[in-house]
C-alpha cells in the first residue's frame, strides 16, 4: 500500500515538474520571439534611423523622390484616428457590458453577447469596405452640418472644420470604433462579472439605488480591468491597418481639423510597400513599423501597470 503511495506522489511529481517546464518553455518561447521580431525589424530599420536621424520622427514631408523620409504625418494619423475611436467606442461598450452583466434579463443577455462576439470575428477589410462605399459618402453631408454649427467658434471651428470628402480623420475614427467595441465590451464584461455578489447586494441593501450600487461597488471593483480592457481596444484601434487604409484618406497632414482626410503608420506602410524598390524607401517603411510596434508596446505596458495598481489598491496595497 505505501509503495503504491510512493509510486502515485512520484507521478504526480513528474507530472506537476512535466507542467511547470512545459509553461517555462511556451514563456520563453513568447518572449524569444517578441525579441526576433525586435531585433529584425530594428536591424532592417537601421538606414533609415542613421540617414535621417531623430528628423525621421520630426519632419513631416514624406518624399521618396527626394530621399526625404519622415514619418510625423503617419504618426500624428495613427494616434489621432486611435484616439477618436477608443472616445466613441469606451461609453458604447461600458454600457453594454453594465447592461448585459447588471439589468438585461437572461433570455435577452444571451443574443446580445453572441452578436458583439459575432462583429468581432467580422475581418476587418470587410469594415473597411463597407466604410469605403457606404460610410463615407453619408458622412459628407453629416459633416458639412457639424462643421457649419460649428464655424467661427474658437477651437472647436478649427476641430470640426471644412469637410471636403468623406474619407477623413473621423470617418477612419468611426469605424475603429465599431472594430474594437466588440473587444472593450467583451473583456469589460468579463471583468465586471467578477464583482462579487455580496459587494452588491450589501450596497443595495443600505439603501443605493441600482445606478449607485453600479457606480459604487461594481464599477470601483472593476476599475481596473476595465481600464485594461480601453488600452487594449486602444492598441488594436492603432495598429488596424486595411480598415483605417480604406477610409482615412491617404493624405499625410498634420491637422487640427478632425473631417480632413490623413494617413497612419499601418496604412502607409501597406500601400507603399510594394513600390519600395530602394533601400532607403524599405528601411524607412520598416522603421514606421519599429515606431508602431514600439507604440503598441508602450500601451500595453501601460495597460499592464494600470491593472496592476489597480489590483494592488482593492488588496489594500500602498
């Protein structure tokens, strides 16, 4: 009997040593790659950064004819259009997670969610079609109103300004919203279904109303987890390249007006990467996805040490 006891604590020895290394390995392995990825991008990327220098960065002209290379445009484009979308996106998808974790009956939560699963799986270039030949031409008429209410206003005249085309900052904005509700609501949702029941059934027991015990305990509770959830939508809203392609306007400006048509860093670089023929052209289109790879990373992280704190907070933390 105590053999046989010795011989299933071996085995389950053997298996939990079998498990811990086969996850060290598959984190390893991760980390490995994200590394090759770094290094290759970031070698190939090398001309650029030594010919143009930290101008690559500064300049807005993007001028392969003359050997002028600077991705300021696309920069601005890509974290104009992002950030349009995560302000559009993060009140419709906080109020369909509250609405399907907190007040939807059953028999309706269960279609809601399948929908919202269902329009992220849709690939993007059919938003981006439907953007392109859809959207965009009602946008037009949209767009000279707002830019009408709007015109001699200080600031918001120069925002919502003079809209000579459909394709533009906003149109581009609109439909990376629609792309990354689908993940903001999901994980959203799933965090909020963490609050534990007795957080809120003792709030409404003292008296607050539901939008208060939502407020107050669910919502504080899942701070966090929703906050990741918004920097993951916003960096998927930044690196979404047919979509944002199709609709944005393949303009590089710099501009305060939002109904001005753009470009972005993925867009450009889907584009033109079939014309570089030059290596000086190349190696600044891979420098544009070194600077987008590494503005992805800096929203993750951020994400990371927001739910961290978050977590560190509710565990009554300094």
């Amino acid at each position: 009997m105590a053999l046989a006891l010795d011989d299933l604590k071996s085995k389950k020895q053997i298996a939990d040593r079998t498990f811990r290394g086969m996850t060290i390995a598959g984190g390893v392995t991760i980390v490995l790659i994200l590394g090759l990825i770094a290094w290759t991008i970031a070698s190939k990327s090398s001309l650029a950064f030594r010919t143009e220098g930290l101008s690559f960065f500064t300049e807005r002209r993007w001028a392969p004819a003359s050997n002028v290379y600077g991705a300021l445009s696309f920069i601005f484009g890509t974290s104009v259009t992002a950030l349009i979308a995560v302000v559009l996106a993060v009140p419709v998808s906080l109020g369909i997670a509250l609405f399907t974790t907190q007040v939807a009956p059953s028999w309706l939560k269960r279609p809601i969610v399948a929908m919202t699963d269902l329009v992220a799986v849709v690939p993007s270039v059919v938003f981006g079609l439907w953007g392109i030949i859809f959207l965009a031409p009602k946008l037009v008429p949209v767009f000279t109103t707002v830019s009408g209410w709007f015109h001699g206003v200080p600031i918001l005249g120069r925002i919502f300004g003079p809209a000579s085309a459909g394709r533009t900052f906003m149109t581009a904005g609109l439909i990376l919203a629609i792309m990354i509700t689908p993940i903001i609501t999901s994980i959203s949702r799933e965090v909020i279904e963490t609050c534990p029941p007795t957080d809120r059934d003792g709030a409404l027991a003292l008296g607050a109303t539901r939008w208060e015990m939502i407020t107050g305990a669910v919502l504080t509770h899942s701070a966090g987890g929703i906050v990741g959830a918004v920097m993951l939508g916003l960096g998927r809203a930044m690196g979404e390249t047919i979509a944002a392609a199709l609709v944005i306007g393949s303009s590089p400006a710099i501009t305060a007006n939002l109904f001005s048509s753009g470009d972005s860093l993925p867009s450009v670089i889907a584009f033109e990467w079939g014309e570089a023929t030059s290596d000086a052209k190349r190696s600044a289109l891979i420098a544009m996805g070194l600077t987008l790879f590494v503005m992805t990373l800096i929203v993750n992280f951020a994400a990371t040490y927001v739910v961290n704190r978050a977590m560190k907070r509710m565990r009554g933390e300094s």
